[in-house]
C-alpha cells in the first residue's frame, strides 16, 4: 500500500514537470509556427509583424555565445586545473578560491549584471557593447565551467597519474598529456551546459544594455541584441501578431538550447573514458 | 593452513625455493640499491622503521610480509613515488650506485627514469596499445625508431604476438593479464636499469599470473628485478632473494613494518633464521 502510494506520488512529480514542459512547447509551437519563415532569420524587427525578423537578435545571440565560450572556457578549465591539480588544500587562500566559486554559483544573475554596469559599462568604460555582455555572461557562466570541469579532472583516477610519474614525466607532462585528454569529454559536456544557460539569461543583459529595438547587425563593441531580449520585447507589444512572433523567436531559441544539450549527451556517450 | 608441523613448510613452497638456481657468491654481486636505515612515515606516524638491505644486480628481489608491514611504502622510496603523497617523510638513505636517491639536489623525475614502476592493479592509459607503450619514450625525448621501441619493449613483454594487428586500438579493451604485460612493455620500453612491481599479479588469473612470472625470468637478464607479493609460493617460484617485513606493534598500539629478515629465498623458506620468518613461512602467522 505504502509502496503504490510512493510510487503514485513518484508518478505524478514526473508527470507535472512532463505536462509543463509539453504544454508550453506545444503552445509555442502552435503559435510560432506560421511565423517560423525566412524572415524571422533574414529581417531586422519592424512595425509590421508580418516584415519584423529577428536577425539582429539571433545573430547577436550567436555573438554572445562564440564569445562566451572564447572566454569561460579557458579561464574556467586553468582554474580547474590549477584547484584540482597544483593548489595545496591546507593553504588558507585556496580554500577561500573555493569557497568563493561555491558561493558565486549562488549569485543572482541580476547582480552579475548590476555589476557589468558599474564596472565594465561605467567604471572601464567599455559602453553598452555586446562584449560587455558577452563578458558578464561569462562571470555568470564561470563557476559553473569550473566545478564541471573540477569532477571531470577529479574523475581521472590517481593510477593514471602515478603510471605516468612512474614513467619519468614532470608534472606538466602528466597533467598535459594524460590528465587533460582524459577529461576532455566531461569538459566540454559541462562547458556546452553552461553556455545552454548563458544564452537563455536576459536579466544581466538588459542591465549591460542590451537594446530592446535594433535594426542593424551587431558587432563587439556596438550595440546589440540577443533572443530573449528580443522575445521579451515582442511579447510585450499590444499587436496580437506580435506575441505569436515571440513564439516563434522562442522555438529558435529552445530549438539552439535543444541542440546544445543533445550535443553534450552525445559527446558525453561517445568520448567519456571509462576506467 | 591450519595445522602444520611448525617445521614444515608448504610443500610447494619448499620445492620452489629448493629448484632455486646456485647465486653468485656475496663478493661477485653488484649493489643497485643499497637501503639503509629507512624510515618512512605518513604525517608523522611511521609506517616502515630501520630498514636496511641492498638489492643486487640482475636479481629477483622478493618483498614478502603480511598486510601492514609495509612492502608498498618500502618499494615506493625507490622511485621517490612517496613524494606524491601528502606528509610522507623519507629519513635514512637509498643509494643508488652510490648515489643517495634523496639528496636535496636529486630530481625525482630523473630518479624515475631509470627505476620503472608495475603498479598492483593494471592501469593502461585510456589510449591506443602504441601510445602507452610510447609514452614514456615519448616524455624523455627517446623518439627515434620509435616504432621499433615499441615492438621491442612489447617483445620483451611477451605481449607483441596478441596486439601487433591491433596497435591502434585502445588498451582498455584488452584483458588484465595483457593489460598488465602492457604495463611491463610500458616500463621497459625506456630501458630502465631496476623494475619495481608491486604486487603486479595480484590482480590476475593464475595462468596470466604464470605468464608474469615466466617473464620475469626472462627479464631479469636485463634488469634488477624488486617485487612485492604476498603470495609465498611466487615469492619462492621468482625470487633470487628475499625480504621478510613483519608488524611490529608497539606498546601504545602503534604498528609499523620493519625487516625481519633478509637472505637468499632458499634459505628464507627452508632455513630461516629468525621465528616470526618461520611462523610467517609455514602459514602459522599473517
């Protein structure tokens, strides 16, 4: 009787998650689709719905992410690497890096992007740029890169690293050559997730300046757009046309966020070294 | 073992150690490694105390003893691997040819390139069979003829015949008794002068465990040969000598490996001197 109970109870948490998420894509998509047409991925936004695209965004969002993963990658894999293989636990100052990485994970987007304004925007004088963005976007996406990247370096067992010391090689032999490529995988899956999150993020963007109106393709150091910003815009309009353009702006989205997690199940499957 | 008349030990063991082929005499044997009085401890609590033997050259050395006493903290100061622990302590002196392998000036890394290391567990790079065995030639820059050291150290490793078609394909696929002799052809293939085994066929079946044991005969023509086991029988079946480590606990409860006893494996198994040997020996102990 308990066991049933459990098990309905089991049931139905599954079930409100799975009946959420299949009615808003169902919605969405209904609505979207007579607007998910070459001008959606050609125009810029306009007065009319039936001429307004959201190349400005899409492209700006494309932007963010290239970006993005130019930055976080990196500085988020040095840092995992340094925590994991070079830090000594007992020194004060590495455990406080840590416990500040735990504690960044935690931040509320927002300040990230209340942060990008007076430090980046105002403060180095960057302007309102999409690498103003593009760099807050990184700050938030960072933590997430480095406990990612932490597990899978944690996750290369100590044999490996003591057969290749046993062997003669220095300590940068042994964490280039056999530590790295063995975590690759898991790298890349956890840094493919957090770029999923930073592209869906709007808040820290409307913040750096993120404009809601752009008519023109972005650059670095121009002003921009990205997708959720442009949704957000679109829904907001009076114009019934235009909250069925948001729902196709939001079927482009998901569709990029679909596709980034597919692909960091897939690497995960095909390239994870299992020891 | 239960039982057994304290004279006597395992009659295989026994007959082992007696087909023991007739040692160069004391004067005529070259010292690889001469240990003396090492102490080694973790955090301040010594797992190994006073140590002394030397190891000689192109000889079988068995490390024999019972859970504790400290045969892998003993074999890992040999190739400084005790240095990747944290608050490991090594006093006392290991020379090799003379040299102490713990002077300050001494680089670790220079130490394992002529003291290879086969670990108890196979651990293979999750790499293709070629690229382990080229590793370690590759980190010390020996990467002319490179395929041909391969081959070589896979020879040697009695490994080639089962993996030559398929170099390329991942280590991890094959077997742990291959596996382990892949570990081997990692080792030689720097041509290193001692070879370290901890416990290498623990792990295995006992015709993979044969096949080590048969290549260790072969190996010790080019190369000094440490090995830990606590298999008896393999220690009488390989060794030319032995060493016994046994617990010592003391007063306060402390236990620590320290070396019993130290001699030619026909005489460790048959004769030995000293009684907690002969305890350990005929099974009445560990």
């Amino acid at each position: 009787m308990r066991a049933a109970l459990f098990r309905a109870f089991l049931l139905l948490s599954l079930a409100i998650g799975f009946v959420a998420l299949g009615t808003l894509v169902a919605d969405v998509l209904w609505k979207g689709i007579p607007y998910l047409d070459g001008i959606l991925f050609t125009e810029a936004p306009s007065a009319d719905p039936d001429q307004a695209g959201a190349r400005p965004a899409i492209l700006g969002t494309v932007y963010l992410m290239g970006l993005v993963l130019l930055m976080a990658v990196p500085i988020g894999v040095g840092t995992a690497i340094y925590l994991e293989e070079y830090a000594d636990r007992e020194r004060w100052y590495n455990r406080l890096l840590e416990l500040n990485i735990q504690n960044l994970a935690a931040v509320p987007s927002i300040v990230y992007g209340i942060l990008g304004l007076a430090f980046l925007v105002r403060g180095v004088g960057l302007g309102r740029v999409l690498l103003a963005g593009a760099m807050i976007l990184t700050l938030l996406v960072l933590p997430i890169v480095i406990v990612a990247s932490r597990e899978a370096i944690r996750a290369v067992p100590d044999s490996i690293r003591h057969a290749a010391y046993a062997l003669g090689a220095t300590k940068w032999q042994v964490v280039s050559r056999q530590v790295i490529p063995a975590a690759t995988a898991g790298i890349a899956t956890g840094s493919i997730l957090a770029l999923a999150r930073a592209i869906g993020e709007t808040a820290p963007l409307l913040l750096v300046g993120a404009l809601t109106y752009v008519a023109f393709d972005p650059t670095v150091l121009g002003a921009f757009t990205a997708l959720p910003i442009q949704i957000f815009q679109w829904t907001a309009r009076p114009q019934e046309d235009f909250k069925l353009l948001a729902a196709a702006a939001i079927v482009v989205l998901l569709a990029i966020l679909l596709t980034m997690n597919a692909l960091a199940i897939w690497l995960r499957d095909r390239y994870q070294t299992r020891f | 073992m239960g039982e057994t008349p304290d004279t006597i030990v395992d009659v295989r063991v026994e007959a082992a150690a007696k087909n023991r082929p007739v040692l160069p005499p004391r004067a005529l044997r070259d010292v690889v490694l001469g240990v003396s009085d090492l102490t080694v401890s973790y955090g301040g609590a010594p797992a190994i105390r006073g140590v002394s033997f030397d190891v000689y050259r192109n000889f079988v050395t068995a490390i024999i003893g019972p859970s504790g006493s400290g045969k892998s903290t003993l074999i890992r100061c040999f190739n400084r691997l005790n240095d990747l622990v944290r608050g490991a302590r090594v006093e006392g002196r290991v020379l090799y040819h003379g040299h102490d392998l713990y002077a300050p000036d001494v680089d670790p890394v220079e130490v394992r390139k002529r003291i290879g290391m086969v670990f108890q567990k196979p651990n293979p790079f999750p790499k293709s069979i070629y690229d382990n065995v080229a590793f370690g030639p590759r980190v010390l820059g020996m990467t002319d003829a490179l395929d041909e050291r391969v081959e070589r150290a896979l020879r040697q490793a009695a490994l080639w015949d089962e993996v030559n078609h398929r170099l390329r394909e991942s280590a991890l696929g094959l077997s742990g008794g291959q596996q382990q002799r892949l570990c081997i052809a990692r080792a030689v293939a720097t041509e290193p002068d001692v070879i370290l085994m901890d416990e290498p066929a623990s792990a295995l079946d006992p015709v993979a465990t044969t096949r080590i044991e048969d290549l260790m005969h072969d190996l010790k023509r080019d190369y000094s040969i440490v090995i830990v086991t606590h298999n008896m029988q393999q220690a009488a079946r390989v060794a030319d000598m032995t060493a016994f480590l046994s617990v010592d606990v003391s007063p306060e409860g402390h236990r620590t490996g320290i070396l019993v006893e130290y001699d030619e494996t026909a005489r460790i198994f048959t004769h030995p001197s000293d009684r907690r040997t002969q305890d350990y020996v005929t099974g009445r102990f560990g």
